[in-house]
C-alpha cells in the first residue's frame, strides 16, 4: 500500500514539473538581457565613475570591489581592536581558559 502511494505521488510530481516546463516553453524565444547602471540619476561624481566602470569594464569593477571589501575590512577591524582596547578587553594575546 505505501508503495503504491509512494509510486503515485512520484508519478504526481514529475507530472506537475512536465507541465511547468511546458508551460515556460510555450513562449517565443527571449532577447538577450543586458543589465547597466542608470546614471542619469546621479550626482556624486564617486558614484557616477563607479557606475560607468560598471557599464564599461566590469574586471576593473570587479577589481575596485574586492580591493575596497578587504580595505574596509581591515579599518573595520584595527578601528574595532582600538575600540576594545578603550573598554579594557586586550585581545592582542590569547589565553585560552580550559574548564
């Protein structure tokens, strides 16, 4: 009995995504999509150059983004470490308390 309801509902899905695929395949054959930055809208000129390295050459966007992650990363961190240090949490050695 449970092979059996386990084999209909197995014939119920595959049924429900064969119809979904027919569905989406029932339409005329997509244009290519081509995704910019709208830049009319800015006024900052840091933003605007982004934008155009975005819509002209995304390695160097793509350079920009990961030299500025990991530069931020690191103020955060030493901006942080300054911080704990003010409070009077030392985390520049590490003790490591077993219990």
């Amino acid at each position: 009995m449970i092979r059996k309801l386990m084999l209909l509902l197995g014939a119920l899905v595959a049924g429900q995504s064969w119809l979904a695929k027919a569905a989406w395949a029932g339409g005329k054959k997509a244009s290519e999509l081509v995704v910019v930055a709208d830049t009319r809208v800015l006024k900052s000129g840091v933003m605007i150059y982004f934008a155009d390295l975005y819509n002209t050459n995304i390695l160097l966007f793509a350079i920009w983004a990961v030299v500025l992650t990991a530069g931020l990363g690191c103020f955060l961190g030493f901006f942080m470490d300054k911080i704990m240090g003010m409070t009077g949490l030392d985390l520049t050695s590490r003790k490591i308390v077993e219990h």
